[in-house]
C-alpha cells in the first residue's frame, strides 16, 4: 500500500467519522427534554408504547407481522429513552410535532391521515432520528426474518458461501 493511498484512507475516514459527529450534533440541537417517555418505559403510560408502535408500523408496514413485534420494537425505543435524555426529547419532539401538523392528537387519526400527516413532515430531523431508533430493533427481530423470508445470520453456519449464496430460485433461468 503506497503512503498516497494510506493517506487518502486516513483523509477519508477522519472526514466520515467527523460528518457522523456533526450530524447528532444537528439532531441534539433539536432536542428537549420530557419525562414521560422514561415513564413509559416503566409501564406506566401505555400510550407512548401505542404511539410508537404506530409509528413503526407506518415507517415499515408489513401485513404479515404482528402487532406485539412493533409493540416489543416501541418498547425496546421506550427502554432505552428512560436512561437517554437525548432520545426522551426526540420522542417528545415528535409527539408534539405530530400532533400539530395534525391539529388533533395524532393518535386519534385513522391509519391513513396519520400516514398524510408523517409524509407532511418527512423532510424534519426527528422524522429520520426515529427511523434510525426503529430500524434496527424492529429488522433484527426474528419474526420480521420471517416475514421478509431472511434466513438469519450465517456466521455459526460457515457463512453464506456454504449457505444460501446462490439460493435465487424465483428468476427465469436466463436472468440467473
């Protein structure tokens, strides 16, 4: 490896690393606090569970996926806000914000005008945050393996070279 090449690597990792920082330093300047997400997370406020749950099933609808595993998906969001300050303030941020451009609690509307109401807002910082709080929970939740038909991991099975590399068995044999 020549030392341009190092360099340039160093360069760009810095650079990748430094925009990361500067991006939650953006959505942090966005956030407030609240405490009744922390609540939720208790078991107190079944509402917020419900909220979220919503939410998640609006950002990523999937008929064939339960309820409970976008329910356990808000739960494990509202778990980790009761120790987050940062992620408490986002939750209440979007729960306000929601509520507004609705002019009526968002909870209140039928599945499609809350639909209406989040692609209003889809351009906002919170909008992508809480994407990026449900993503991971809800696609590494082995139910939604499932229903996407995604074997799971292949790491303890020698990788996928030996298990399901070549599995595509759904295209016509010349586009294979």
């Amino acid at each position: 490896m020549s030392l341009e090449s190092a360099t340039r690597r160093r360069f760009l990792i810095a650079v990748i690393a430094a925009s990361g920082a500067a991006a939650s330093a953006l959505n942090l300047t966005l956030i407030r606090d609240a405490s009744a997400w922390a609540e939720a997370a208790a078991g107190t406020d079944p509402q917020s569970t419900d909220f979220l749950a919503r939410l998640a099933r609006l950002y990523y609808p999937h008929d064939n996926v339960a309820d409970d595993v976008y329910r356990q998906t808000a739960d494990s969001i509202l778990s980790a806000a009761s120790s987050d300050e940062q992620l408490k303030g986002l939750l209440n941020l979007a729960a306000a914000e929601l509520d507004v451009a609705a002019n009526q609690p968002f909870v209140e509307l039928d599945p499609a005008s809350q639909l209406a109401v989040m692609k209003k807002l889809q351009g906002e910082a919170f909008f992508t945050a809480i994407q990026f709080q449900i993503i991971p929970r809800f696609y590494a939740h082995p139910e939604v393996w499932k229903a996407i038909n995604y074997p799971g991991s292949s790491v303890e099975h020698g990788g996928y070279v030996e298990r399901g590399f070549d599995d595509i068995d759904w295209l016509p044999e010349a586009e294979q």
